[in-house]
C-alpha cells in the first residue's frame, strides 16, 4: 500500500512541475523596498521600468530601485510613461513626473486646477493616451486632458466605469448593466449591450483583423465582429472559469498574457493553445497577477500581489524547477529512443522529450544516480547500488557489488565495457545479447570515479585525494599488472579526467594538463589553463559532448572548446553565466546534449535547458544613472548627471552609479570604469553597478564607464567630466591677495632690515668710533707709558745725578776732611791762618748743609717720598728719613757711611733699627720695599 501511494504522490508533485519554463526572476518587496502590490506598470524609451505600487512610484533601471511617494501619501493606481512623462493616477489626484539634472524625478500635479471638481474619494486606475490626448480614468469618470490647450474635459456616465481600453486607435470603456462603449468626439457611443458585454467584466480588448477581441474575467474570450459576439475557445477556458482573470496582455508574437487572481498566470497563443502556465509551485512569487507588461525586450513584467517578477520570455534558457524536492538533484542526462532520462539524488525519471508530460519515476532506483551511458542500443545507467540497464520506463540490475560511478569503452572489445566503482574497476560482458557483470580487476581497489584509456590500452584513474594512477592490465582484463601513481599534477578538490580529440586531459585548481603519448607525462596546456586564470576556479569538472566540444565551468561563466575547421587550434566559447545563478552542485556539474544545439544543465533543484545558438542578445546601451557626493559625515546630495560637475573641494567624496537596463536571469552586465585625471588604467571587469572615490584632490576629471554583456563590450561609453574646486585659499584670487600680503609684508620686512641694518651701521660706526677712541686711548696710554718711561728715565738720570752729587759732595767732604785732619796736624804750630782754613773746612763739611742740598736734590727728583714713607711710618726720625732717602737711591752702606760721617757699621745698625720700626718681615727686603713705596 505504501509503494502505491509513494507513487501517487510522486506522480501528483511530478504532473504540477513536468513544465520547462522561461527564467524567472523574483524581487520580493525587501529587495525593492516598497509595498506588496504593484497596480500598472509602464517603461520609458531608455528601457527603465515604473510601477504604481502601494508605497508610491517604483522605478527600476536594471540596477538600482528608487521609489517616490504620491505627494498625499497614499496608493498610486495608474502609470503610464508617454514620451519624457511619467503619468500617475492615485487617490484624488493625478498628474506627471519629470526627470530632473540630477536623475531624480520631480511631480506636477494635473488635477490641482480642477481640485474642486474631482469627486469625493475618487482614485484613478488607468492611464491612455490618444494623440494629444491623455485619459485618466477612476472608477466614476474619465478625465481627458488635452496636452495643448492645457484644458480637461471630463466624461461621467450614469453607472460609472469599469474599465478603459485602447484598441483599434480607438478609446472604449465598459460600464455595468449598459455595456460597452466607445469614446467618439468627446462624446460616449454604446458599441454593444449584449448580456455577455453587460455582466461579465471585460479586462481587456485587442484588435483583430475582423473586429475586437474581449477578453473577460471568468467567461475567456469572445470576438466582437459588428454587433454580433462569438466565444473564442481556448485550451485553458475551463482553468479561467475558476481562476478569475484579474489582468492581461497581448504579446508581441500576438500570444495573450493572462493574470489570474488564484492561479498564476497563463499564456496562450494567437489560436487559443496553451504555450505556458507559470504558477507558484512552477516559480513564480505568488499566484495573485495584478498587472502585466511586456518591455522592449520581450521580458513579461508580472505585478503580483506579494512582489514583482520578470519573466525572460525570448530567453534561449528554459529552467525546469522542482520546488516540492521530489525529482531533487539532477546529476545525469540523456536522451535516448526519444525518451528524455533524468538521474538525480532521488533516483531516475524520465518522460517523452519535448513533451509537457509529467516526469515518472522509474521504479527499482530509488537512490543516488551517479551516470547515464549509451552503447551498443543499450543504455546503462551507473547508481549508487551498482549498475542498471535501462529499457523505456524500466530497469533491471546487472551488478551490485558497490556503487558504479562511470562507463568507459575498451578499444578492440567490443563486447566489452569498463566501469568505475566505488572499489576499483570492473567489468561488463556482453553474451547472449544480454550485458552483465564478468570480473572486478584485482590490483586496484580505490574508488575510480574518473578513468580513461589511452591508446596503448593504459588505464589512467583520478582520485580526488589520491591524484593520478596508470594501471596497465594483463591481456584477460583480470588484473592489473601494474599501475604508477604521479607526482604531479598535485591531487585537488573537485578534479577531473576526461578524453578530448584522443588525449587524456586532467583538470585541477592549478590548471588543466594534457598527457603526453611519448612522455607518458601530464604538461600544462596553456589555452585551457587560461580559463582558471582569468576566473576564479570553482570546479576542474571536464565534460565532452557529442559534437566533440569540451566543457569546463568557473565561477562566473561557462566555457566550451570546440574544434577550428580550418585550424587544429581550439576554439573558446563563453557563456556568462554564474555558478550561483544556475544553481549546480560544485564538482557534480553535468551538461548533455541533448539535441544539435540545445543543452541540458543539472541544477541542485531541476535543470536548465540552453540553445547555444539562439545566445544573441541585443546590443544595449550602458549610462551613469546617479552622481552623489557629500562633506565628510554629512549628507549625500544628488548631482545633476547631464551638465558637467563642479564641486566645492570638500565635496570631494563622489559616487557614480551607472547601469545597463537588461533584465536577464542568467546573464549579468559587467562594468569597468576609468577616473581620468585619477587613474591611468581601466578597472577590473565587475557587476558591482557602483564606485565611490573618496577625497579626490582639486583638479579636472572625466569619469568613464563601459560595460560588457554576453562577454562582449557594449558599444558606447558613458562619460562625465567634472571639477573639484580649490578651497578659497588656494584660488587664484587667494593667490593674488596673498601675493599683495607678500609685497606688503616683503616691503615691511625690507624696511624692517633697511632700518635694521642702519642701526646695525650706525652701531658699527659707533662701534668704530669706539674703537677709535679706543685706539686712541691706547695710543694714549702708550704715550703716556712712554712719557713715564721717560719720566722714569729722567728720574732715573735726575737719581743718578743726585746719587753722582752726592757722591761728589761725598768726595768733596771727604777730601776737605782729609785736608782738615792734614792741617790739624800742622795746626798744632799755632798758625792762625791754617786755623782759619780749617774753620772754613768746617763749615763747607756740615752735615746739615749736605743733608738740605741733597734733600731738596732729591724731592726734585722722587717727589713726596718722604712724605709718603713719613705717613706709613710716623716714628721714624729726620735720620731715619735721610737713610731711607739714600736707600731710595740703591746706595750701600759703604757709600752710605760718609755721607752720614759715620762707619759702615754704623750704617749697618741703622738699617737693623729702621727695619724694626717699619715693622717689616724677616723675609722682606728693606731696600726692596723702600723702593716699592
């Protein structure tokens, strides 16, 4: 019972999702931060998209979402962009937004000048235009607005409006119970009150070549040929009947769009057949289809109750997603008898290729699917608990020894299939018609999930953490004779080995190597290498298809080798599409060929489907969306981004934000950007839509943006010049003002110095004049010194001669004494006259006499000595003096004694006796300090 209803539910969850739907791309309201619902959506002519949102106008420019509230705060309805306008229609009022320098958009109110006449709790749902016309359209009446007379015209009819259209360059509106009409010379024109027009609500109305096409909420659609009305059957009319048609739109290949209210949305051709039903549990964000748009790009816009989505309807990649986990990881692929074979985590499915058939589950492989193999009519498919051979929707075991991970064939046996196990190597015979299992290869027991076999038949096994081993078999395929492990290339993560045009290739986080026939050694191949060196390596993954192309994966491309026709070279291929975008398991990435150009991609939830011949996108147009710039710590302000910048210099942090309006799933712009004055080199190719330069000098720049899409670079580039003033005092008026400052403080500062270096000269001159005196004085002094020297020459003389006087006087005395002493003797004979003599002689011979000639002698000379030597020594006697006097002139005692008439001895006495009382030193001299007085 069990079994049974596993099967039930798988075959339920497998029927909701067996669809291969266009991308879908999701933004929920945290990405674009407004509210839930979005009524209407439009584009302008450079492809940015505007939505009425709860929260206010939305716009999206591929990059960035900026939202503008309705002035009154409330839910803007309607919008509508007709030509550089974008038309709003929300609660009591209506009007337009305009661009401004800056990027920003600026409203204008319409409905301001007819303020009184807008009724009570009015809001306005649809926006048209026709000719100069543009009609604003609420729930009671429309508003037509002429864009030249600036004047309003406004229709009311009894039971107000349900709905506006334009179809057939015609203005219709249906009002209930009355039915539908059309707007002719300002005036209403019933066209039809069939019952179906009046109580069924129309949603909308295409032109057809006979007439009109009306497309209702619950009834489908109907054809308006004149009066008469006739259903139009589709495939899906009994889903609308229960699904409730909230919005619609026709395509540009004349299929229909239609939104439902419970059941996501339906698209259905021209002729009523069902191309596509994308729902919830199919990917979409919610089941609720307020509004739809198609944009320039074929891309169909879904306003949902709960977010936005962007379905990629032209898109050469259809995603096949499994949100209930039933099928899970896809890991292997093949087509086979027109059978579409899955194999995933969960087991092996398979439905008919290129059928909208549910998936169904192929009983007895429940379990991990490692491979899928064609050879010889037979497919094999390589599991977790062994090997299976697959035939239509069944399978039946051949071996179950351990896990099988590959299939690989063996030259010249053709009966013969090698397999890699979990646990070396086997192998598969076939006899009888049937494949089954022969033999494990002893010698070798590691996993093999990599192997390929060269041309001398040697087997060359990758193991993830082991590297590389060449085995060589003995002729019976029994066992392995011997095996060599390499050195290099090093083991690594998520390796790989693979054949290519009959080499062995291995592909590893270093680079991919080729083996060498001759060598037997792996060398780097360079083109293929280059792929991890220009992208960061996420997987060594090698896969060959069966147009011999090779394919490798990297962070955020695809790359695939084929073969030149008219060289041996390769050729590289790239499909930018990230890893994180297609969602593969890293080191288990699997792409099959499952027709000449469509591919098959496992995914962790699904698959994707890609015709690499439809990979031609159109040639879009990068541009810079925002300029801000802001003080540091301050608030940003927008800049205007059409007339060139100038900033003040400390509104010098910038941010440029520029984008390329796409709106692909799998395919990201890149962006490379050059700040010219800054910069002298391209920046590295990113899809980080922005760049910030932080305290710019002040100088000229032009910023420069490019971008690249589908690896190839768009063909214009955006740029925008720019000035960063100078602070006030670094402009040129600064200059000049500094440069007066400079001359007055120069002309200060001279005269400062011109009056310092007269002082300086003046000082010097006084200086000089000093000197002079100076020299002067010296000259001066050293006459003087020369006049004393003279003086004390002359003194000396005038001593000489005093001393000569009195040597003389001495002389005299002596003689007279001698002759005095000669005649005593004969005087003793009583002569008077000799008496007489020797009287004279005594008078001539006084002391006193010698004494005053001399004194008076000396004080010519040696002016106030006595004087001098009288007030240091007041005891010392006339005597004294007169020794002192002679001991002045340097005499000795000997010369000494006659002047005084007295001995030597007696000189000598006195000299003792005058020491004493002049008080001197036993060391001091008394001839030495008489002269010193």
């Amino acid at each position: 019972m069990k079994p049974k209803f596993y099967f039930l539910l798988v075959f339920l969850y497998c029927s909701a999702f067996s669809q291969e739907l266009p991308p879908i791309i999701k933004y929920s309201p945290s990405i674009y931060g407004a509210g839930n619902q979005s009524w209407m959506i439009s584009q302008d002519q450079k492809h940015a998209m505007f939505f009425a949102n709860n929260e206010g106008l939305l716009e999206f420019n591929g990059t960035n979402w900026d939202l503008y509230p309705s002035p009154n705060e409330t839910i803007i309805r309607s919008v509508r962009v007709i030509d550089d306008k974008i038309y709003t229609g929300f609660y009591m009022n209506f009007g337009f937004w305009t661009r401004q320098t800056n990027g920003k958009l600026k409203y204008t109110s319409l409905s301001d000048s007819i303020k009184d006449k807008i009724l009570d709790d009015e809001q306005f749902w649809n926006i048209l235009k026709y000719d100069q016309w543009i009609l604003f359209q609420s729930l009671s009446r429309i508003y037509i607005y002429d864009t030249k007379t600036k004047k309003f015209q406004i229709i009311a009819p009894k039971n107000g409006v349900v709905k506006s259209f334009r179809a057939n360059s015609s203005i219709y509106f249906q009002t209930l119970k009355e039915g539908l009409f059309e707007i002719e010379s300002g005036e209403t024109v019933l066209i039809s009150d069939n019952p179906i027009l009046k109580n069924n609500t129309i949603v909308n109305i295409f032109s057809i070549d006979e007439g009109l096409l009306i497309q209702t909420q619950l009834s489908g659609f109907y054809k308006l040929i004149g009066k008469n009305i006739t259903k139009f059957q589709t495939e899906v009319d009994n889903e609308l009947e229960t699904s409730l048609v909230y919005s619609s739109q026709q395509l540009s290949d004349g299929s229909f769009a239609l939104g439902t209210v419970s059941n996501g949305i339906f698209i259905v051709s021209n002729e009523g057949k069902l191309k596509y039903h994308i729902s919830q549990n199919k990917g979409l964000s919610n089941n609720t289809a307020l509004s739809l748009f198609e944009d320039d790009d074929k891309n169909l816009w879904v306003g949902l109750d709960n977010g936005i989505n962007c379905i990629n309807l032209q898109s050469p990649i259809h995603s096949y997603t499994d949100d209930t986990g039933i099928l899970g990881t896809v890991y292997a692929s093949i087509t086979y008898n027109g059978i579409l074979y899955i194999g995933t985590n969960q087991g092996l499915f398979c439905k008919k290729y290129q059928s909208n058939e549910e998936f169904k589950f192929i009983k007895g492989t429940k379990g991990q699917v490692w491979s899928l193999f064609m050879y010889d009519e037979t497919l094999f498919c390589g599991h977790d608990s062994g090997t299976f051979v697959v035939e239509n929707n069944t399978v039946k075991k051949i071996f179950s020894a351990s896990g099988t991970w590959k299939f690989g064939i063996i030259p010249n046996h053709k009966n013969v299939l090698l397999q890699g196990n979990y646990y070396g190597i086997s192998i598969l015979e076939k006899v009888n018609k049937q494949w089954g299992f022969r033999n494990k290869i002893t010698g070798f027991d590691y996993s093999s999930r990599y192997f390929e076999i060269a041309k001398n038949q040697d087997i060359y096994v990758s193991h993830e953490y082991k590297g590389i081993f060449r085995l060589q078999l003995d002729s019976d395929l029994t066992k392995v004779k011997s095996f060599f492990a390499y050195a290099t290339p090093k083991k690594g993560k998520n390796a790989s080995l693979t054949k290519f045009n009959n080499s062995i290739y291995y592909a590893c986080k270093e680079g991919i190597f080729k083996l060498n026939d001759q060598t037997k050694q792996f060398e780097k191949d360079k083109l293929l290498s280059s792929v991890f060196e220009k992208d960061e390596y996420t997987s060594g993954k090698l896969i060959v298809d069966n147009s011999n192309r090779i394919w490798l994966f990297s962070k955020n491309y695809i790359h695939y080798f084929s073969s030149s026709k008219l060289s041996n070279q390769l050729k590289q291929n790239v499909i930018p599409i990230p890893a994180s975008l297609t969602n593969s398991m890293l080191g288990f990435e699997n792409i099959t060929q499952i027709s000449k150009s469509d591919y098959l991609i496992g995914t962790t939830d699904g698959y994707y489907t890609l015709n690499i011949d439809d990979l031609t996108f159109k040639d879009y147009v990068v541009s810079i969306s925002g300029i801000t710039t802001n003080k540091l710590n301050e608030r940003i302000t927008n800049e205007s981004i059409i007339d060139e910048g100038s900033f003040k210099f400390d509104e010098n942090n910038i941010t440029f934000s520029y984008t390329v309006p796409e709106y692909n799933k799998y395919i990201n712009s890149e962006y490379q950007y050059l700040l010219e004055g800054f910069q002298d080199d391209w920046s590295e190719w990113t899809v980080k839509s922005t760049v910030n330069f932080k305290n710019l000098p002040p100088g000229n720049y032009t910023f420069k943006v490019r971008a690249k899409f589908a690896n190839t670079v768009l063909e214009n580039t955006a740029t925008y010049s720019f000035t960063i003033l100078k602070p006030w005092y670094l402009t040129n008026v600064a200059y000049f003002i500094y440069l007066l400052l400079a001359l007055v403080i120069a002309y200060f500062i001279h005269k400062a110095y011109r009056n310092y270096y007269h002082k300086q000269k003046e000082k010097l001159i006084e200086e000089n004049n000093l000197l002079l005196e100076i020299k002067e004085l010296e000259n001066e002094q050293q006459l003087m010194k020369l006049r004393n020297e003279q003086l004390t020459q002359d003194v000396d003389s005038k001593n000489r001669e005093l001393a000569v006087s009195t040597m003389s006087l001495n002389s005299k005395n002596e003689l007279l004494a001698f002759i005095k002493e000669d005649l005593k003797k004969t005087s003793d004979d009583g002569n008077k006259s000799i008496k007489s003599v020797i009287t004279t002689i005594n008078n001539n011979i006084t002391e006193d006499d010698s004494w005053n000639v001399f004194k008076e002698a000396f004080d010519n000379a040696d002016k106030d000595f006595l004087k001098r030597v009288k007030q240091r020594h007041p005891l010392l006697t006339p005597n004294d003096l007169r020794l002192c006097a002679y001991l002045r002139l340097n005499l000795s005692s000997k010369e000494i004694a006659p002047l005084l008439n007295i001995s030597v001895r007696s000189v000598e006495i006195k000299r003792y006796r005058l020491r004493k009382k002049m008080e001197l030193q036993h060391e001091q001299g008394l001839v030495e300090y008489i002269l010193a007085v």
